[in-house]
C-alpha cells in the first residue's frame, strides 16, 4: 500500500515579514484540546501545575527574546491567547541599532518565538507528567497582526473575557457538537 504524504498548508499571511515590529495576536491549542492547564471554576481560570508552567515561561519570554513585550494574555484549559508585541531595530554590521528597513534583522520571527516556547513548556511539563500521557501542542498556531486600535481594543476584551466565555468556547472540546453551524467568533474577523 503506497503512503500519500501531505503537508499541511502554510497558515501565516504570505509575503509578510513575521520579524516586523507589530502587535500580534497569537492562540495555540494542545494536540487533540486535551485540557492540560487547569479548570475553569466560577468563571476564572484555575491553574494546575502544568498551566503554571505555561504562564511562567509566556511571562518569561521577553527575557529570552528581548524585542518582545507580552500584552494581554490568558492561560486556558487546553490553549493559550496572547498579545504579543515585537518592537524590532534593524541592526547593521557595526551593531548599532537603527531603525532602517535596508539592514538585516537580527531579530526573530514569531514563528521561531512560538515554536521556542512550545518547546520550552512542553519539556518542562513533560519532566512532571504523572498521569501516563506525553505532553504535546497541537501543529502550528493561529495569528493575526493587529493593524488598529480598535482590533486591539476588541482582542484584548476577548483575551479578557476568555474565561467567563468557556461554556461557548470554539477550542472547548465539550463544545465542539453544539458549534458546527456557528461562525466564527468575532475575534478572529477583526481583519
């Protein structure tokens, strides 16, 4: 029987500089949205050990990554969403920073940053793993660059509101039957 290999399509916005200084809004699921971080209980996110192994290395990321602030972020059962805001200079040879598109970035691309942290927290939570299951992300992540006040206004009030909202959440996997005729949530048509 031949094997046909297939590759899943590229998901970021073609043609886009991903090391570009912007805000962007990032959300990565576990494989499967198994429920890993924590629980949801009178409308706030509860953090197991695992969930505050994801929050330490999230909050710790601008120290690994120092052209990056986290904003606005939150720690689900089985995914996070995070504002993260790359504030890159162009470096030239010399070293010093100056701001000009003509020189070559020395900074990383979300993509690296995301996939470093996945790394990062998996291996960190699978040295602690007592309940027989390795720990995984799922594939990729989801982004959108944030191009106005008001898509940063309307994401961050999601980001927010994340917790309170999980009855209804698209990555709960309690709820996935119920959301097959809806549309997607209005966070991710703010383009």
């Amino acid at each position: 029987m031949t094997k046909i290999l297939t590759r899943k399509a590229n998901i970021r916005l073609s043609g886009y500089d991903y090391t570009r200084s912007n805000h962007y809004y990032v959300t990565a699921c576990t494989e499967n949205k198994r429920e890993w971080f924590g629980e949801i209980k009178n409308n706030e996110m509860i953090l197991n050990s695992y969930g505050k192994i994801c929050l330490e290395h999230l909050q710790n990321l601008p120290v690994y990554y120092k052209n990056i602030k986290i904003d606005t972020f939150v720690i689900m059962p089985n995914h996070f969403h995070a504002i993260i805001i790359m504030q890159n200079n162009q470096i030239n040879h010399s070293g010093q920073a100056l701001g000009l598109s003509l020189h070559i970035s020395q900074n990383k691309s979300l993509s690296k940053i995301i996939g470093d942290y996945k790394s990062f927290s998996s291996r960190e939570i699978n040295k602690i793993t007592d309940n027989g299951h390795k720990f995984k992300w799922q594939r990729s992540f989801y982004d959108h660059i944030i191009r106005n006040e008001k898509s940063l206004r309307k994401i961050r009030e999601y980001i927010t509101n994340n917790p309170v909202a999980w009855a209804e959440d698209e990555e709960n996997i309690k709820c996935i039957t119920i959301k097959s005729s809806r549309p997607e949530p209005s966070c991710f048509a703010l383009r």
